[in-house]
C-alpha cells in the first residue's frame, strides 16, 4: 500500500529560487558584455572603413588636379562630424612626384591611420 505524505516538497523552496536567479543573472552578465565587446568592434570597422573611403576619395581628387601637385605640402583638414584629420603630401620623386594621404582618427584613446600612397609621373 502506498504511502502519502502530509508535506508538500515537488515545488521549489526559496533558496533554490534565488541560486537560479543568480545563476540566471552571471549569465546574462557574460551576454551583455560579449555584445558590448561586439560594437565596440563594429564602430572601429566602420571608422576604418571610412577612413579607407575618405583616403581613396582625396586621392582620387589629388590625382584628377594636377595642379595641386606642385605644392610640397597641400593640406591638413579635419572633418569634425567624424572625427578624421586628413594631411595630403606631394613630393618629388625621381622625375615624378609621389602622392601621399594620410587620414588620422582616434578611438577611445587609440589613434589609428590609413596611408595611401601612389607615384604618378610629371
């Protein structure tokens, strides 16, 4: 014959409530930081993205216009909307001169440049 029981013991008590609450909780904790750590990483890739746009624009410019070219240094500009310097250089070199940019940004508290470089003859 089967006994019964007076008590109720097949429900959680309280303390195993709140071990699967922290539990819980330390879990979604490493959730939220993983998906901090993952925009950080996407704005860095969209900064550098624009600053690869940015660079190959000047210098697309710069190579249109050769009457810029006669400078040794053309210009330093900064783009406040998005943070970018942008230094444009032409130096002799060697019966042609050699076009530089270089597109400086900062991103907390690293900065980071593109180069982009090419030879084009006089």
């Amino acid at each position: 014959m089967p006994t019964t029981s007076l008590s109720n013991s097949s429900g959680f008590t309280l303390i195993e409530l709140l071990v699967a609450s922290v539990i819980m909780m330390v879990g979604l904790l490493g959730l939220l930081q993983s998906i901090n750590i993952a925009m950080e990483h996407n704005i860095r890739n969209n900064m550098r993205e624009e600053a690869t746009r940015i660079g190959e624009r000047e210098m697309n410019a710069l190579r249109a216009n050769p009457s810029d070219m006669a400078l040794k240094r053309i210009s330093s500009t900064m783009l406040p909307a998005k943070r970018f310097i942008v230094t444009k250089t032409a130096t002799p070199f060697s019966g042609s001169r050699e076009l530089e940019v270089v597109v400086k940004w900062g991103y907390r508290n690293m900065s980071t440049q593109h180069r982009v470089k090419t030879i084009v003859s006089d």
